[in-house]
C-alpha cells in the first residue's frame, strides 16, 4: 500500500466517522427524550450509512478495487465496537449514539442484530462488487443499492405511521413473532420500479422491461421474508443476483 492510498482511505474513514457519529448523536438526543421513535430515527442512520460512503468515494480520490472496498467495509464494521455495553454505559456520547438505533423490542439483541447484519451486507455488496465489476458494470449495482437505501428505508417509517394490515416474521437467534405491513412492503415494491426507471439509461429495451415485470416483486418478497433486521442483505442478494443474471449473465 502506497502513501497516496493510505492517505485516501484515513481522510474517507475520517469523512464517515465525523458524518455517522454527528448523524446519530444529533438522532439519539430526540430519542433519548422520547420525542421521536427510534423506529424513524433508526431509518436516518440507515439512509446515512448506505448514502454517505457512496458520497465519500466521489469526494475523496480513493482506490475502488475490490481490495480497497475490503478494507473500507472493516473499517465500518469496527465502528459498531463503540457501542458495545461497557462502552457505552461508560460514556455518554456513544450511549446517546447508539439510543438512536435502540429499538425497545429488540432488546437485549440490538448490537447483536445490528453487527452481524452489517457484516453480512458488506459480505454481500463484496461479492456483487467483484461480480460486477468483473464485467465492467458496478454502475449496475445501483438497482438494488437504491432499493436497500431507499425501499427499506422508507419501509417502516410508513409502516409505523400508516400500516394497518401487518404479518409476522422472525428474528435471528429469538423464536419472538415481529410483525411488518403490506404498507412498508409496497414501499419496497415501488422503490423497486423506481430503481428500474432510474437506471433505464444503462439498459437495454429487453432487460428494462424484464427487471420491471419482475425486480419490484422479487425484492419484495425477499424483504418480506428476511429476519427481523436482516432486511439489507436479503434484499442486496436478491435483487443484485437478479439485475447479474438479466443484464449480465
């Protein structure tokens, strides 16, 4: 590893440890005080730490190879170590932090569901990355990572506020029922034809209509099928397999 990309990879961890740490600090103040559920400031941190690396690697002139991107996802991973419990019971601002993502029915599990839903979303986007970028095609990849971002995002923040017709789910290492809405998932279903549009650019007439038909339903049914928690892998997988085999294979 050269100067340059040392340099590089400390001012991108140095970006997102200013961007996630002042995001749920300012987010555990209002959840702490019990003026905004955790399940909408919890959303925030989401839209956070999928947006802002992606912003990161625009902004600062960092290696993208698949090795990079290796050592970018550890570095995201290790953050979680604050927020173990002698640490935060210690300090105040890593116990104000991880209140913005401290869902009362996921207790005592939350750092547990939290870490290992991280490494098995960056385990995910390492493979996809290299698939794609086998073929030259990570802009692909967008399609799922705009789902991920923004369909399960939005998801229970709507369902919370509008759901009405829920159905029941698991959650790993726990046989407690959590319940999720057919409201959230339309999210995820419109999310999905969004991301197809959006991207509509980059493909061809015959992938854009076979992704539309059958994208949004696929990723749907795998957000509504994943554990508790677990939403960002399953539908990583998920959609990112699909747009692989459609476009790519």
């Amino acid at each position: 590893m050269n100067e340059e990309f040392l340099i590089s990879l400390a001012s991108l961890q140095a970006y997102k440890l200013a961007v996630f740490g002042i995001i749920m600090f300012l987010t555990g103040i209002p959840a702490i005080q019990g003026k905004i559920k955790v399940n909408y400031t919890r959303k925030i941190n989401h839209f956070v730490l999928i947006l802002a690396p992606s912003l990161g690697h625009y902004l600062f002139d960092y290696d993208r190879s698949p090795f990079a991107y290796a050592i970018d996802s550890a570095f995201t991973i290790a953050f979680l170590f604050f927020f173990i419990k002698p640490i935060r019971e210690r300090f105040y601002i890593p116990r104000v932090m991880f209140a913005s993502m401290d869902r009362p029915e996921d207790r005592p599990r939350t750092l547990l569901w939290l870490s290992t839903q991280l490494i098995a979303s960056y385990t995910v986007l390492y493979f996809l990355y290299i698939l794609f970028d086998a073929h030259d095609a990570r802009h692909l990849l967008r399609i799922p990572l705009i789902v991920a971002a923004f369909g399960d995002g939005l998801a229970e923040p709507v369902g919370v506020r509008f759901g009405r017709f829920s159905y029941a789910t698991r959650a790993l290492f726990s046989s407690k029922q959590y319940r999720r809405t057919l409201e959230g998932s339309a999210v995820v279903f419109l999310s999905g034809v969004a991301a197809v549009i959006l991207e509509a650019g980059k493909l061809t007439e015959t992938q854009f209509w076979i992704l539309l038909l059958s994208l949004p339903a696929f990723m749907t049914l795998a957000e509504a099928k994943s554990p508790h928690t677990w939403d960002t892998p399953f539908l990583m997988i998920s959609g990112g397999l699909l747009v692989y085999f459609v476009c790519l294979y």
